[in-house]
C-alpha cells in the first residue's frame, strides 16, 4: 500500500503532537525538593539493631549474624560515648557501619545541667570514629517530653537521680505549671529562647554530636536549626501523630540538608515487644506478641523509608528479633520479617518523595500537638488551632476508615491513618530561603505569621520562580498594602477563601475543595476508592506510589494481634501520564498499563505500584 508525503506528513504531525503532549503532560509535574539526605559516607539507607552489646566477642557475632542475615547495616544505640567503650568503639570503627551511641550517665541524659556529659576522654574515644571515617552520633532521646512533662515528675526525678535526689532534686524540679520552663514565659520569643538554651547546652555537653530525637513534640525544625547531625523521630509507642511529624522532619532536613531518622518504639501502654511467649502475669506484658502488631511495624519502617528517612530504628530489636540475644542467634518471626524487609528495601529504587505543596509556618510557631498548646505552653490562637486542624484533621486524619466486623475496638489504629490527598507537603519555618522554597509549586502560608522583610523578600523569590503562594487574609492584613503589592507583582498569588473546616466546625487554613483542586492539578497519580494512605515517589524508572491498608489489623498492648481477611482495600489508580509497564513491587505483580488500575490491599499490608516511564 502506497502512504503519500502529504499522509506521511499529517501522520508525522500527529505523532509529534502525541509526543509533545506526553511529554508536556510528564513535565506537569515540575515538584523538586531535595532527595534523600543520607549520612555522611553512605551509598544507601541505613536499618539498625537496637543495642550493641558491650562484649566484644558477642558483638562481633551479631556483626556477622547482620552480615549473613542480611538484618541490617547499623547500631542505634551502639555503646555508650565513653572512654570505658573504647575497645568497642575501634572494633565498630572497622566495621564501617554508622553508629548511634547513648549518652555518658545515659539515665540523666536529658538534665540539663546534670552529669550527661562527654569528657575529655569520652571525646578522645569518639574521634576514633571520626579519623575512621564512620558517621556517629550522640543520641538526645525524646527530650521534648521531657522539658515539657518530666522536669515536674516528682517520681521520674526519684528513678533517675537515685541516692542523690535528696540533695539534688530542688536543682532540677521544676512547677508542674511551668511546663519546664525556668520562667514562665509570655511570648513565643521568649519561648523559643528556653528551648534553645535547653537544647544548645546539650549539644555543648556532647561535642556537638548530638542526634535530635523527638517523640510528642513537633520540634524537628528547630533541632536542625541548632545544629542537630540527625533529625531524629520517635514513633510507635504511645506517640501520635506520626505523618504530620514525618512531614516535619522531612522538611527539615530539606530545609537544613541533614538526614533524617526515624525510631519505631514497641512500647504499646504497659506492654512491650520483646521475645518468647506472651507473658501478662506482670506490670508489663512481655512477648513477641505483646506491644505493637508485626503488622504495624512494617508498614512503619517501609513508610519511613520511602518517605526518605536515612535510618531506620526497631527499637529494643535485639532482644525482639532473636530467640535469645546470644548465640546462636536464631531469628524470631520478627526478626526474620525484618531481615526481608530490608532486603526488599535494598532491591529498591525508593526515590524521591514527591511533595508539591510546601506549608511555611512561622519562625516562632512552636507546633506542638501532643499538648494542644503553642511551645507546649501557651494556649492557642486561632492560626494555631488552624494549623493543628490542618495536619491532624485535613492532612494526616479525619474519621474514615475502612469498617471492621463487629467493630472491635483497635487501639493501634490511631497510629497511621488514611490520606485523603496524599502525603504530599513538606514543612518549613519562615526562615527559608526562596531558592528553596521555589522547588515546591505550592506555597501555603498557614498560622500566625509575622512577615519581615527579609521573609517577603523569599516568597517575592520563590513568586518569581513560578510558585503559586497561598495567603490567609490575616496574613494580607499582617504583611501590609506595600509588601502585599510587591510580592502580587512577583508572581501568582491567592488569597484564600478557607471558610469552616466541615469536621472541627473551625475556621480553616484552606478548605477541603482547594486542597482537592492541588491534588488533582499537582499530583502524577489520582487515587479512589476505599480509604488509604498514599505516597508518590519519583525515581529513574518513573514513578512509583505506596498504598497502605491501616485497617483489618486489630492489636491491643496485651493481646495478640487479630486480623480480618474480608477488610482489603479497593483502590483506582489513575495515573496522569504514560507508562510502558506497570508492576506491583511485593507481590512482583506485573499490571496492565491503563488510564485506571484497579489495586486490592490486603488488611493491614502495603502495595508499592511502579510506573515506568522510560522510552
């Protein structure tokens, strides 16, 4: 069959005008946070044992154990930083691995003031790490709990100090309605100041070493500002709030360029993981089923793993992951999940978490969710409730799930929840640059915000770059008619109409509708049907999104965990550009390209979905 040039030339025009739109509609998504920080001397990401043991010949048999069980590629802790570990420490120096040491007088870390602190040996021990070239780190555990809960806990004070409580406690305890602070303090500068000191003492003490770990509090931000060599969370435990602080954390590190970790604790009310059968006959169950459910802790570590953390943290692992924390080292089933799990990591191109919108908050917001009050202290404004509804509401909760026959309570459920758009933000303070700030093609203001020059100045920056800024009146109003204007002239801006929030019945920091709208314009890959947790992630293939089921999975601290088969979760994918193969990375599932995929998850399992984009 003959095609004449005029044919050949309409086709060839076709074509390109296909090709163009594939193309164009790839290039729609233009979002270009920074990848992945890892540590400092690291190809990969880092999955720990928890606990070191302090016998040399012992740790070098879990060593090895690691090596031929593929169960992981760091210590966090590792030994404590002091001159009593040196042996230990030059051994790990040789093993290469990043280390995360407790602190000296490791009970009293977090007094500020107390005897936490490196000495001149201690110091000299550490820097065998450095001249090796290991990345290692001074871990500063959970001390936003503390400043704020225990330096009033008459009884904590009593565990930790010992046989000196008598003649040291009136140094230490601090009003109950003082919230830790030495002074109660009336703004949030004066807040922020406290806190600082708190924390900068902490990081003298150590050498500047220390990894920031946060649990209840929100503080991430400020930990990198300080100087933190880690952005460190805890999750799991009885700690809420998990994806808001993932987004914290992750947008520090972007913000700061240091890694970010995440701590998964198996202490679940009065119960914690721990080998061997369940045992409920004490205060505390112990067992491989007591705490939290296998369940949870896999989607835990795969989540923050995909979300970009540079470590990841079973915590209290030795003694969960072995029959017995001793030779012959035989895994538990947890340990066994576990050593697949990384390996499954390891055979994986994570990429890039892909957040097109970019929450700023000021400088001295002091998020802090778990008490309900700004910097743990001061009773909320309206931005603040604002901001809390935003994350815990709109963002990262809200009361659908997918139903459980008979409707058991699941006290494990709080812990991960569905996503209605996605984990599609990072978080930064006011004092980011705007040739950070441009990566993100969404800008949303959120909260109390003061607006100096310097901070106009970035977002006129990141405007002139293409991005779209998202204001609340309040902040037209507290930025004034003059620098309103010049940041308008700067690029596309929008002043919200947020209306009420349909669930807390509040004012909004930017209505349900608009935050559809983002999802829809920004995101490569539309999800419906039944409620869950999404991520969409960039990487040399394409992309790739991980679906997660929190549901179907029913586990109380002292129980074993109950699963309900009939709870799957039914999801289309739409994906919103084109792919020359699909697959399922699991279940090693090859799926059809089409312009809706139809995926079932199974309760309480995650499903990660390639698209592969290449030519």
């Amino acid at each position: 069959m003959s095609v004449s040039r005029k044919n050949v030339a309409v086709w060839l025009m076709i074509a390109v005008g296909v090709l163009a739109a594939n193309a164009a509609s790839n290039d729609r998504f233009t979002a270009t946070p920074t990848p992945p920080k890892l540590f400092p001397g690291q190809s990969d990401f880092n999955f720990s044992l928890y606990g070191a043991p302090a016998d040399l010949e012992k740790l070098k048999q879990v060593v090895q154990v690691m090596r031929d069980q593929h169960l992981g590629n760091a210590f966090d802790p590792g030994p404590t930083a002091s001159a009593a570990s040196r042996h230990v420490i030059e051994y790990l120096a040789t093993v290469g691995w990043p280390v995360i040491c407790y602190p000296p007088d490791g009970g009293r870390m977090q007094v500020k003031g107390g005897t936490s602190a490196l000495s001149n040996d201690d110091e000299a021990a550490m820097r065998i790490f450095d001249r090796a070239g290991v990345f290692s780190a001074i871990q500063l555990g959970e001390w936003g709990y503390h400043f704020h809960q225990l330096t009033s806990d008459d009884g904590w004070w009593k565990a930790v100090l010992g046989k000196d409580y008598d003649a040291q406690a009136k140094d230490f305890i601090k009003p109950r309605e003082n919230r830790g602070y030495d002074d109660v303090p009336k703004t949030r500068r004066e807040c922020f100041d406290q806190v600082r000191d708190y924390f900068l003492w902490h990081s003298q003490a150590k050498r500047g070493r220390l990894i920031s770990v946060t649990g209840h509090s929100h503080y991430e931000a400020y930990a990198a500002e300080w100087g933190a060599k880690v952005i460190g969370l805890e999750v799991g435990e009885n700690i809420g709030f998990t994806q808001s602080k993932f987004a914290f954390a992750r947008g520090a590190s972007r913000q700061w360029n240091v890694p970010w970790s995440v701590q998964v604790s198996p202490w679940f009310g009065n119960a914690v993981t721990t080998h061997g059968p369940l045992n409920t006959n004490g205060a505390t169950a112990t067992g491989l089923d007591a705490g939290h459910s296998l369940s949870l802790y896999l989607r835990m570590w795969r989540h923050a793993w995909f979300a970009g953390a540079a470590l990841i943290t079973p915590e209290n692992s030795i003694a969960s992951f072995f029959e017995e924390p001793q030779a012959p080292w035989t895994l538990t089933a947890h340990g066994r999940a576990a050593a697949a799990n990384f390996q499954f990591m390891r055979e994986h191109d994570r990429g890039n978490p892909y957040t097109p919108l970019l929450v700023v908050l000021d400088h001295l917001s002091g998020y802090c969710a778990y008490q309900g009050l700004t910097w743990g202290i001061l009773p909320p404004t309206q931005g603040d409730q604002e901001t809390r509804d935003l994350f815990e509401t709109q963002l990262f909760g809200g009361p659908q799930r997918l139903p459980v026959p008979g409707n058991p309570d699941n006290p494990e459920a709080r812990y991960l929840h569905p996503t209605r758009y996605g984990e599609l933000c990072d978080v930064f303070l006011s004092t980011a640059p705007g040739a950070l700030m441009k990566n993100y093609p969404v800008i949303l203001l959120v909260g109390d915000i003061e607006f100096s020059q310097s901070f106009v100045r970035e977002l006129t920056t990141a405007a002139r770059a293409g991005s779209r800024i998202f204001l609340h009146p309040r902040h037209v109003e507290a930025m004034g008619p003059d620098a309103f204007k010049k940041l308008s002239e700067a690029g596309t801006i929008e002043v919200l109409d947020p209306g009420v929030n349909a669930e807390t019945k509040r004012p909004a920091a930017i209505s349900d509708e608009r935050l559809r709208q983002i999802t829809e314009e920004y995101l490569p890959i539309g999800v419906s049907g039944d409620p869950v947790e999404y991520q969409i992630n960039r990487n040399t293939a394409g992309w790739v999104i991980e679906l997660i089921n929190n549901d179907g999975v029913v586990k109380e601290g002292r129980k074993p965990a109950v699963t309900y088969s009939s709870v799957i979760a039914h999801v289309t994918l739409s994906p919103r550009f084109e792919s020359k193969a699909v697959c399922e990375w699991l279940t090693k599932t090859e799926l059809k390209p089409a312009s809706e995929i139809e995926v079932e998850i199974p309760p309480g399992e995650t499903r990660f979905v390639q698209f592969d984009t290449r030519d």
